[in-house]
C-alpha cells in the first residue's frame, strides 16, 4: 500500500505520511540505545504497530527489548491472544514474558472496577520487571486519541489542572514511555496496513460498559459530529496544561513537605499559599498512581483548618490527618496485638528492635532514659492498649494517651510506639521515657539502657 501526503483510511482522509509513524517513533527513542526496553504487547492494532515501529527503527538493539503480554484472564480468547504475541515474538526472535494477573479477584479485595483494577495488575507487573533488573523502561502503546479520552474521563470525574494535562510523554511513574503519543488511530491504521502487520481484535472494546470504551465509542464521535477536530483541540489544550503546571510545580516551596515516619507531612504554610492543591497533589503522588480527585485535595485543604487529631479517610487507604504542624498523608497500618517477654539484648516487634543492654552511662545520655533491669522482670514488650497507665520518671501517674497528647506525639504515630509494660502499668515508653517504677538508685545493681533501633 503507497501512501501518499493525502490518503484515504477507512473511509475517511487523513494528511500524514505512513513514514511518520516510523521516523517518530525513531525520532522519540534515539536516545535509549543503551537502554533494556519492555514493550507492552496486548497484541491488539496499537501495540503489534508499536513492536513492529521499535524493532524496524534502527535506534535499538533487538536483544534489549521484550514484548510483555499481560493476560487478564477475562475474555474466552484470552489465551489465544497470548499465543499470537508469543508466536509472533518467536518468529522475529524477540524475547516474550508473559503474566497471568485476576482481575476479578483484585476487584474484590479492592472494590475497584474492573478496569481500574486490571490497569492496577499490569502497571504492578511493569513495575515489577523494572525493580529485578529485567528491563530499564517500560513501553506502552498510548496514542492521541487515548490521551484526549483521558482528558475527557478526568474532567468528569471532578479532576483539577494536572488532570487536563492527560498522559505524561516521556518518562513518567519513573519508567513509563509513550512513543506514539502523538500518534492518530488513523495513521496507526495505515502503518498497520503498509506494512501487512497482523493483529487480534478485544471484542470487549466493541462494548461501552467501561468508562473509556463509553467516551471512545459514544460521547467522542457526538463531539467530534458537531465540532470537527475537537479531538486534536483537546490535545493541544492538555499540552498547554502540561507547560502550566511544570511551571506551577517548580514554584513550590519543597521545604513545605517532608517525608517523617512512613508518612508524607504537609506544614501548615502550604495551605496558606494560593498553591495548596498542588501541594496537596504532590504529596498523594507520593502513595498512589491512581488518579488524584478535586475532591480528594478539597477534603485534604478542608482537614488543614480543623482541629488537631481530625481525621479524614481518602482513597486506596490513604488517611489524612491534622498533626500539630500541618497535615499528615499516610497509609493505615493494621495493628499489632502481639506481645513478647522482655529479654536482654535485642527484642523485637512487627519490624522494630529493642535493645536492652548493660550500661554505666547516665540516664540523662540516653534517649528514653536507663532502667534497673531488675525491675523489668516479667514485663513484655507491646503496643498501646485502652487502659494504659504510665507514671513519667518524677511526674505524676497519667493516662498513656494523655501522655502522648502531652507529648504532642501525631495519633498516627501513638499505635506504634513500643512500650515495656506489665499488665496495664506502662513501664517504659521505648524511645521516649521512662516510668518512675523502673527508674535507678544507689542500690541498682543491673543498670541498663533501652534503646529503639530500626
């Protein structure tokens, strides 16, 4: 098939050069030629079309790349569109993997949809292939028209700026590339063609029950009917929102959000700046790679103006929470009821150590103080528990949740504090301090010091 600057696709006339999708595509991965590339293979028109363009384009090395097929397990051809990438792989001597991933479970533990969750497994398994060594980046086959129907999907879900901005071009999550991004079903139709490249069909792209297939096949040709080229119109708005919110971003104050015990911490004058959301943006990108809602940053810059220790429960098990100086961002931890003798040397629980060693050193030198090991005899190693009683070394006996609020210890951090207790008297607050109880005298004879180690 000879394409001329004006040619005919399925009915409709397009001005591009078949040429273009290889010299872009070439163009776009000159600068990889070192690199180990995964190429997301469904084995659909986009993808074989993507495959076909990186192993023609001189730019790579046919053994740095592996076609990656993830299987759904979804569909009755399922299988069979496995064993079409695969033999195709064979065929041109390409390294092929395939994963096999349930969506159905996934959504079940998730309460995700079935969309959401299988676009959860497959970039699960690309990160995956990029953390063991298997492969430097990730290719995926996104083109325009992917990326209008994403701008359109934010929109509607309540998304903000960063949202109009659609697919990142370039690398993005890291290891993520995007080669045909400015690319047309169109153009991608006739390079399939010129070049005899075979492809499966995904009957399920036929249906509109998702929320992609339903813009691409019901509210995209409305719009496209009544303003022609709005689909390009849509593009050229996402990359203008693009340039926008890099320039946003470099005008954040970084010092504003600092990353403290597994939890991501947003000081309160970055809710006083005109850029909160952003703020509030960056820091859930720290969690998750699902997409970020007006009404998530809204319930976030809400939280920052509450009281502290109000609570607010946003998506994929993020918490918010309004600490002493700004908002925290973190995700719950199921609590540890395990409890365990304590012993000298090292102790431990659910991931942390507690070293209990002798020591002449004075209290005041050690953080949390020393103990008279005599007396921890019979105590175990904990965390909190309704009821708990703690008398601070020269203080006056308090509940242990009073004492944390004394402390200005953030909640999230109060249930994993590991304490040396018996029964509900608290006799160390590991890290922190001591009881009166446990406290040394002339006549301690096993002086020793406890001391946390992550």
């Amino acid at each position: 098939m000879q394409v001329s600057d004006v040619d005919i696709v399925k009915g409709k006339v397009y001005n591009f050069s078949v040429a273009d999708v290889q010299k872009t595509v070439a163009r776009y991965l000159s600068g990889y030629s070192g690199k180990k590339l995964a190429i997301g293979v469904s084995g659909g028109r986009d993808s074989m079309c993507l495959l076909h363009s990186v192993l023609n384009c001189g730019c790579i090395d046919r053994s740095n790349i592996t076609a990656v097929h993830i299987n759904h397990c979804l569909r009755k051809n399922a299988d069979d569109d496995e064993n079409f990438v695969r033999g195709f792989c064979k065929a041109h001597g390409v390294d092929f993997r395939a994963f096999r991933v349930d969506v159905k479970a996934e959504c079940r533990k998730t309460g995700m949809t079935v969309e959401q969750s299988a676009r959860e497994l497959r970039y699960a398994a690309f990160s995956e292939l990029v953390k063991n060594g298997s492969c430097d980046l990730v290719l995926t086959a996104h083109h325009a028209a992917d990326n209008a129907e994403t701008v359109l999907m934010h929109i509607f879900r309540g998304s903000g700026l960063d949202g109009l901005r659609g697919m990142r071009d370039g690398v993005t999550g890291g290891y993520i590339l995007r080669p045909l991004l400015s690319l047309y079903p169109c153009e991608l139709d006739a390079y399939a063609a010129e070049n005899d490249i075979q492809y499966v069909t995904d009957e399920t792209n036929l249906l509109d029950d998702a929320d992609r297939n339903f813009i691409r096949l019901r509210v995209m040709p409305l719009i496209e009917q009544r303003y022609r080229g709005a689909e390009r119109a849509i593009n050229g708005l996402a990359a203008e929102c693009s340039v926008t919110c890099e320039y946003l971003d470099g005008s954040l104050d970084t010092s504003l959000l600092t990353s403290s015990d597994g939890a991501v911490v947003l000081n309160s004058k970055a809710f006083d700046s005109p850029l909160a959301a952003r703020y509030v943006r960056r820091a859930l990108g720290f969690f998750s790679t699902a997409d970020v809602t007006r009404e998530q940053i809204e319930r976030v810059v809400t939280l920052a103006h509450m009281r502290t220790g109000a609570t607010a429960e946003l998506s994929n098990g993020i918490i918010a929470a309004r600490e002493y100086c700004g908002v925290a961002l973190y995700l719950q931890r199921p609590a540890c009821d395990s409890e365990y003798p304590v012993k000298p040397g090292a102790n431990f629980i659910d991931g942390l150590a507690v070293d209990i060693f002798p020591s002449d050193v004075s209290p005041r030198e050690i953080r949390g103080g020393a103990v008279d090991l005599d007396k921890l005899d019979g105590a175990v190693l904990r965390f909190r528990k309704d009821g708990d009683i703690f008398t601070p070394f020269g203080g006056k006996s308090k509940k242990l949740k009073q004492y944390f609020i004394d402390s200005k210890i953030p909640k999230r951090l109060r249930g994993r504090i590991p304490l040396i207790c018996r029964g509900s008297e608290v006799l160390v607050v590991v890290g922190m301090q001591i009881s009166d109880e446990v406290r040394q005298t002339e006549k301690t004879v096993n002086r020793a010091a406890v001391v946390l180690r992550w």
